[in-house]
C-alpha cells in the first residue's frame, strides 16, 4: 500500500465526531499538564504550536476542524503577543482570528464552490472585511 493511501485511509477519522473530542481533550491534558508544571508561558507558547499542529492535520484531511484549531492557535498567540507587549503581532492575530471565522462560515455555505464570485453574497462581504482589516 502506498504511502499516500494509508494517509487517505487515516483521514477517514478526521471527519468524525469522537476524533474532535478526542483532539481536544488531548489538547486539554497537554496544556493542564504544562500549566502545571510551565505556567501560563507554556500553554500561551506550546499551546499555540500544538493547536496549529492538529489544525495542519485537519487541514490535509480537507476537515473543517481546521479554522476552529486556527481560530484556538491565533487566539493563545495573539494573548502571548499582547501579554509580551508586542502589539502588531497581536493585531496581526486578531487579524487572523477574522479570517478563520469568515473561512469557517464560507467553508459551510459554499463547500463545492471554489474562488472568489462577486454575485455571491458573503464572497463579497468577505472582501469587504479583509480589506477593513487589512486597512485598520
């Protein structure tokens, strides 16, 4: 069996629900462990990391866990980039956090439709918030 089948046999997984449970109370213990023994460093840090792992792996299985776990990995980076008094990059991530929200809502309106189309409501209300964003 090839190595790119057993990947698409695995990716089965990522579109039930016991597997979002499952990622998410590890991502719990790991970070409850870490807070413990790391304190808030390590869950704002590590947290962030392994969030933004679990998201590649839903990302590659095409799961729209994705923008949830990228919505969680912007979140514990943005209140680390704040809580270090670097301002920009939490911006920078609240910026993101937007976005995963608007690519959730498109993902689950429009799941067949690839691009951009103009007459489509929410590909242009999308447009508009990435370009206020991107101006503020």
């Amino acid at each position: 069996m090839r190595i790119l089948d057993r990947i698409e046999r695995l990716g089965r997984f990522a579109h039930d629900g016991w597997a979002h449970v499952a990622a998410a109370a590890v991502f719990v213990v790991v970070n409850g462990v870490g807070y413990a023994f790391g304190g808030i460093g390590f869950v704002q840090s590590w947290g962030g990391g392994l969030a933004a792992v679990i998201a590649t792996a839903h990302l590659v299985w095409k799961s729209q866990g994705y923008w949830a776990w990228m919505m969680v990995n912007a979140g514990l980076w943005c209140a680390l980039f704040f809580d270090a008094g670097l301002p920009l990059l939490g911006w920078l991530q609240v910026a993101l956090l937007v976005f995963a929200a608007y690519g959730m809502a498109q993902w689950a309106l429009v799941r067949l439709r690839i691009g951009w189309d103009p007459n489509v409501l929410s590909d242009l209300v999308g447009a508009i918030l990435g370009v206020a964003v991107l101006a503020y």
